[in-house]
C-alpha cells in the first residue's frame, strides 16, 4: 500500500503528468460551442478562411492558387474573377481540407475550430519546454497555463483562423533554435528553420520572435556560416511566395494601411487601445497587469522573456493601425505575455499569496465577463438565409450579397460573388452576377433593384432578384 502511494505521490508530481492535466483543461474549455456556425467575433475573417479550405473540398488542394468567395475588386483594387486569395501560404487550409475529406465526423466549421485548439495545445506544450529550457519547469508549467486559461485566447484558438497553427510553429521553432543555441548542432538549427519558415509563410510577422535571439547570437561570430544556413531555410520560402503571389495582385488584399494607414502610431489613442484596452482590458482583465509587471521588475538573471516582450511590443508598434482596429491580431502576444505571467507570479507568490490569487481570479472574470459576447451568433438571419439560397439557386450562380463588404454573408450561402457593390449594377451584371440577395429590404439599392428587377422570392427577412430578367416598364 506504501508503494502505491509513493508512486500516486511521485506521479502527481511529475512535471509532464501535470502538463497533461493542463493540457486536458485547455481543451475541455475550448469545446465551449465549439460547432458554433462561423457568425460568431470576426466571421469575415473565419469565413474567407474556411472558404479557401471549402474551394480545395470542391476543387481539389492547389497551394499555389488558393481561392474564395469574394471576386470583388474590394479587396485589392482590381477586378478578381477567380476570387483568388494571395495572403498566407495555405498550410492551414490544405489541413482543414484534408481532416474533413478523410476522417469526416464534422462538418467542415467544428473540423477547423478542432485543428485551432489541437494546435493550441501543441503551442502549450512547447512554450513550457521554452519555459523549462530557459527558467525552470515551474514557470514551463505556469506560462502553458495561462497561454491555455487566458479567457481572451481560449476564444481566438478556437476560431477558424491560421493565427494558432502560426503560433505553435514559431514557438516550436523558438524551441528548436534555443537547443541549438546550447549545443550548436545542425539538426537543431535546420528543426528551427524549417519551423520558423512554415510560421512566417503563414505571417510574416512571426519575424518579431527572433527579438530574444539577438542578445543570444549577436556575438558569435563563430557561429555565422551556420546563422547564414538557418537564414537561407527561414526566409527563402517567405520570398519565394511573396515573389510568386505579386504575379496575382487582384488576390493581394490591400496591406500598407495595416502598419500606420491612420496615422495613430504613438498618438494617446493607440497607448488607450493597445495598453488599455487590449493589453489591460481585453486580454489581462486588469488585474492581471499585477503578475504581468512583476514579471518585468523581478530580476531574474536571464532576460529571454523582457526581449520576446520587447519584441512583440516592436510588433504592435509597427503593425499599429491592424493591431488597434482588429484585436485578433494580438493572437502573436499571447506566448509572451504568458511567459511574463508566470514569472509574475512566481515573483508574487513569494510576496503575497493573496494578492496573486485575487489577481489572478479577478482577471479571470473580466477577461470572461469581456469574451462572452464572442461567442454569440448576432445575425442568424444570414445563416438561415444562406441555407435557402444554397437550395434554390446554381451551384454556379454568381451573387451580389451586400453585406458592408463582409463576406460572411456569401459563405453561409456556399456560392462566389459581392459582398458589396464596387461598380455599377450595370457592371457587375456584365462581370456575370446572376442573382441579388439582400437582407437589407429597406437600402436604396434594394429598392432600387426591386423596381427594376424580377422578384424571385421576398419575406420579411430577405430578397432575391434575377438579374438577368428585368420587369416591363409601366
């Protein structure tokens, strides 16, 4: 009976036996709605990505010509017949598309909400083998709690976006080239490459994790013709799509506005958004700045996590404008931030047990008492909607479905098309549109079109006209 205890007691405090529990935590709270439909927080977003990962069921996987439901010139400028999609490399949605072919269960939404978590869960497991590595298993084990119980990133690594995918690649590549940085091996170091390449194919904004490495790197030089190597089979990749994807600028949504399109970078609004809302608010629940700040004053002697803070603050600093209007682009900050909570806390702890488990409590409640709303379907009508149209209409039929240039609208509906009307309706008739949907009864637009068009079927919800049949002027 002593034996049994002794190995209960030696298990329970085996450090990998207590990532698996947090592990297991991390996924039981992501399955909160997870076959929600994509109309939840940023369904435009969700649904141009699961509409490329859609277009591969349908058409067969392409990589290198990745496409959706938007052939507008909205995006880019230029007229897309083709709704070609040139953003992140498709390593997302080529796996989307394969997991619901052949293992089926799912529809194609809950398959790409489940393959954000699992890969949640592998970022999880790397940043405590960082944390482990570089601090210690305690603070490993406290930095994966956070990065899987943070109420702001249980919702986003579970929507249907390649931010996840993207984060357990770099961390696993930060991994890698820590290993390399003890034992200067090439199998490490090409592990690395090839990890950091696969993220900054899927945002290229993943450059900012190689802050830490600098102080590390910086002055071997012995170590430059192996640097030169791992620089090669990280960055090659990046420049071959991008210089592939500029034959396609109709697929190139437009980018430049995203790093200070306003004007706002350092102005007191982006200190209020940035540090205050997001940071402060939305993603720390105010209370958390208490762990988080004294992550950053305690003095530990390796510095490795006030550079990845430094790095991702560079981050949203020159990606300012993208990171004040959309707050799925803190998604990359969320590793950090959980590296500086742990050494917060581990700080506090020693400080005041207390004011650690109130702060960290009531950060819990707000962050959830902020997320919730995320997760609510606002407009179910276009899913109801979106399910007529899919039976009624072609499977070809090109639609306009304005919907403020928000494709959410045409994915429910499962055909390409406009979310908005970017020319004349004249136009957009000889670009091929077929049929007008709208749910917008009272627009100038629909009744305008109303006037002019037949009327295929009307309800208090929605309209649909034939574009091709124009009524007899009276």
């Amino acid at each position: 009976m002593n034996n049994i205890f002794i190995r209960l007691k030696t298990l329970v405090k085996n450090e990998y036996f207590i990532l698996s529990l947090i592990v297991l935590l991390g996924l039981i709270i992501r399955l909160y709605k997870i076959n929600n439909p994509i109309a939840d927080w940023h369904s435009w977003r969700q649904s141009d990505t699961s509409a490329v990962s859609r277009n591969f069921i349908k058409n067969g996987i392409n990589m290198l010509y990745p496409t959706y439901d938007d052939i507008s010139s909205i995006q880019s400028g230029i007229d897309n017949p083709k709704g070609l999609r040139m953003v992140e490399f498709p390593i997302y949605n080529a796996v989307h598309a394969t997991a619901f072919s052949f293992v089926g269960f799912f529809n194609l939404e809950t398959w790409g909400r489940l393959l954000s978590v699992l890969f949640a869960l592998i970022s999880a497991c790397f940043l405590f083998l960082i944390g482990k590595k570089i601090y210690s298993s305690r603070i490993g084990l406290i930095a994966s709690f956070f990065y899987l119980i943070i109420p702001y990133n249980i919702f986003f690594t579970r929507t249907v976006l390649p931010e996840s995918l993207g984060v357990s690649f770099a961390l696993s590549g930060m991994y890698f080239l820590i290993c390399f940085s003890k034992k200067e091996d090439y199998l490490n170091l090409i592990l690395s490459g090839i990890l950091f390449s696969l993220s900054l194919l899927i945002k290229p904004f993943f450059i900012f994790y190689f802050i830490p490495f600098i102080p590390i790197f910086w002055w071997k030089v012995k170590l430059f013709k192996k640097l030169v190597i791992f620089s090669l089979i990280t960055f090659l990749p990046l420049l071959l799509w991008r210089f592939w994807i500029s034959n396609f600028p109709e697929g190139i949504p437009f980018f430049k506005w995203a790093f200070n399109g306003d004007r706002i970078r350092f102005h007191p609004a982006f200190f209020r958004w940035i540090f205050g809302e997001r940071l402060g608010i939305l993603i720390l629940g105010t209370w958390g700045l208490v762990p988080f700040f004294g992550g950053i004053i305690a003095k530990f002697k390796n510095k490795f996590s006030l550079h990845f803070i430094l790095g991702m603050f560079l981050y949203v600093t020159v990606v300012a404008t993208a990171n004040v209007r959309h707050d799925y682009y803190q998604i990359m900050t969320i590793p950090a931030i959980s590296l500086m909570l742990s050494l917060g806390s581990i700080w506090l702890w020693k400080k005041s047990k207390i004011i650690l488990f109130l702060s960290i409590l009531i950060m819990m409640i707000i962050g959830w008492d902020k997320i919730k709303p995320f997760y609510q379907i606002n407009h179910p009508e276009l899913i109801e909607v979106g399910k007529i149209v899919d039976t009624k209409l072609p499977e070809d039929a090109l639609i306009i479905a304005p919907y403020t240039g928000d494709t959410a609208f045409l994915y429910q509906m499962n055909r390409k098309g406009w979310p908005a009307i970017d020319a004349s309706i004249d136009n957009i008739i000889e670009r091929g549109a077929d049929y007008y949907v709208s749910i917008d009864l009272g627009s100038k637009d629909t009744t305008d079109f109303e006037k002019r068009f037949v009327t295929l079927q009307k309800t208090s919800k929605y309209i649909i006209l034939d574009l091709h049949k124009e009524l007899v002027n009276k």
